[in-house]
C-alpha cells in the first residue's frame, strides 16, 4: 500500500476522480497492495508523482473491493496491476501496434 498515493476502493471516488481531473492526465492503477508487482509499480508512481504534478494525477484502485468490480469489467481488467488512462473524464485507448 502505498502512503502518498490515494487509494480508491468506492466506486463514488472513482466516478469522482475521473470527473473531476480537469485539464491533466489521469492515471489509475488497478491492483492490489498485496501483489509484489503492484507494490514495484506504486513505488515508481509514488517517486513519479510530484515530477508530474503540474500535468497529471496518479491513484490506486483496489480491484479486490466489490464496489470496483464494474470497472474491472468494463475495462476488461485482466492483468494485474493495470493501468487505465483519462483525459478530460475521457478514457485513452492505446494502441500498442499489435494485431
């Protein structure tokens, strides 16, 4: 778990973030503090943040909380962690190149 970075278990806050985050980039990390991946991923967001304060918002959403599972369906969310990005309340779908 991560101590500077806000971590979202309600689906209300991340409704919330994501219409809130104006004019920045936000980026929400699906995981779980338990997973050792996860906590490598929190640990470079967390040393990240303050460089990218000015243009983006990082949070963690706690997959393991029930309220959160209508997100994890609706991104598809089957790899932990993952990392979900919006602009302007708008999901960015990227395009990795690959067929």
């Amino acid at each position: 778990m991560s101590y500077l970075l806000r971590t979202l278990t309600k689906k209300e806050d991340v409704d919330s973030i994501i219409r809130d985050t104006i004019d920045k980039l936000l980026v929400l990390r699906f995981g779980r503090s338990s997973d050792s991946v996860c906590l490598q991923l929190d640990d470079i967001l967390s040393k990240s943040e303050q460089d990218v304060s000015k243009f983006a918002s990082i949070a963690l959403v706690d997959v393991d909380s029930e309220e959160i599972q209508v997100y994890v369906k609706y991104f598809d969310i089957t790899l932990i962690p993952s990392t979900v990005f919006f602009f302007n309340a708008h999901h960015m779908k990227m395009d990795s190149g690959e067929n």
